[in-house]
C-alpha cells in the first residue's frame, strides 16, 4: 500500500512536469481501449439484459411499467456501468500490467533502464496512468449505451414494453449530472486500477512464483480499491433525497 501511494505521488508529479511518452502512451490505450472493447459491451448488455428482465416483472405487477426503462438507465449510469466495466479491465488488463511489469522485474530489465539513464516511471507507468484514465470513460459510456439497447430489447421481447416508452423513461429519468458522474467515476477506477497494478509488479521479488503472486494480489486490491472508492464517490455525488421519479412523473 504503501509503495503504491508514493507511486501515485511520483506519478502525479511527472505528469505536472509534462513527462509523457507518447507513443508507449497510444500502444497502451490501444490494448486498454480496442482489445478490451469487446468483454465490456458483453459484459454491460447482458447486465441490461438481466437488470430489465428482473425489474420489468415486478414493477409491471405495480403497473409501473413504462418506469422500467429509466430505472435501468438510472442504475447503469450511476452505478452499474462503470463498476463493471473497471472490474472487467482490473481482471484483463490490471492483472498484464502486474505480471508483465513483475516479469520485467525479476529479470532484471528494470534495472537495465536505469542502466540506460530511463526512468521506468515515465517510461512505463506513467502511460498505463493515461491509457486507463482516458480509455475507461470510454468504454463506460459505450457499456452504458448498450446496457440501455440489451435491456430494450428484453423488455419489448418478454414483456412487450414499447421501445419508444423505454426510451422516453430513460430520457426523462436521467440528467445531465448522472452521464457525468459515470465517467467520472470511471476516471478514478482507470487511476486506481493503473496504479495498483504497476505497483505490484515494480514490487515483484521470488522469480516465477512472485510474478503469480503479484499479479493475484494486483486484481483483488483492485476489486476492493473500485468497491471501496465507489462507495465513497456514490456518497459525494447522489447525497440527499432524489427527484428522478418526480421529474419523470
């Protein structure tokens, strides 16, 4: 934990001095962003899938039907979509991070960059920093998009909801607060994510085995990194009694 957050001041310090390798920068949000597009629309349409096939059934019996599409898009926006999408990139690509950056450890090559006079901050931290903070919103608001299109296809399908009165909910139900807070979340994820991850594989000592070790540590850190600051970030941003279902009504 530690070796983390004195990770997190150096790199918030390179940063303010411009430090930033470019292309390292765009090879890593091409591995964070492209390759891992994929599992998180899966993951977030299917979330939607199931979110709407819960939640329709319960509230048709209230009559609350046309509601079900505002709901949905409410709980994607604030909460579902970027915690998903961060646990799928903490799984994918916290976990590469540990274990190439621990691989390199063992094997000296980090020492073999210093050797070179080239700080392994810059070099490689610093642009797995920016690929998870930019690539993340990203993907969150993409996952967010076809978490909402999943869950409209379900309720047309099962329970004959029109897709018009699911879009309206939706409109009517969310604010402009609401698309913000999910990238925004996103952003702290990607930082925390990138952080834990290169700090334990920086960390790495015992060979073979050590590498396996980091990186299991890296990801559940991760997961309760996300968990823990989401709970807080949910505390900031959604305080005091809500007016979504007032508005829509």
């Amino acid at each position: 934990m530690v070796s983390a957050l004195l990770l997190m001041g150096q790199v918030v310090l390179h940063l303010l001095k411009g430090k930033i390798n470019r292309r390292n920068t765009l090879e890593q949000m091409t591995i964070v962003g492209p390759e891992s597009l994929m599992i998180a629309l899966l993951t977030s349409t299917f979330v939607g899938m199931v979110f709407t096939i819960q939640v329709a059934r319960e509230f048709l019996n209230f009559g609350a039907g046309a509601a079900v599409g505002g709901v949905l898009a409410l709980s994607l926006a604030r909460e579902l979509a970027p915690v998903l999408t961060a646990v799928t990139i903490a799984g994918r690509v916290g976990s590469a991070f540990a274990a190439e950056l621990g691989t390199m450890q063992v094997t000296e090559q980090i020492d073999a960059l210093y050797m070179l006079r080239t700080d392994p901050i810059d070099y490689l931290v610093t642009p797995r920093v920016l690929a998870c903070c930019l690539m993340l919103p990203l993907l969150t608001m993409l996952g967010l998009g076809t978490g909402i299109l999943g869950g409209m296809a379900m309720a047309k399908l099962i329970y004959d909801i029109p897709n018009m009165v699911f879009l309206d909910s939706a409109r009517k139900f969310l604010t402009l607060w609401d698309l913000f807070s999910a990238p925004l979340k996103a952003i702290v994820f990607g930082f925390l994510i990138a952080i834990i991850g290169t700090s334990w594989g920086l960390t790495t000592t015992g060979g073979a085995k050590g590498v396996g070790e980091s990186t299991t540590t890296a990801v559940v850190t991760s997961l309760l990194a996300i968990f823990i600051s989401n709970f807080f970030l949910s505390w900031l941003m959604f305080q005091g009694a809500g007016s979504a279902v007032t508005r829509a009504l």
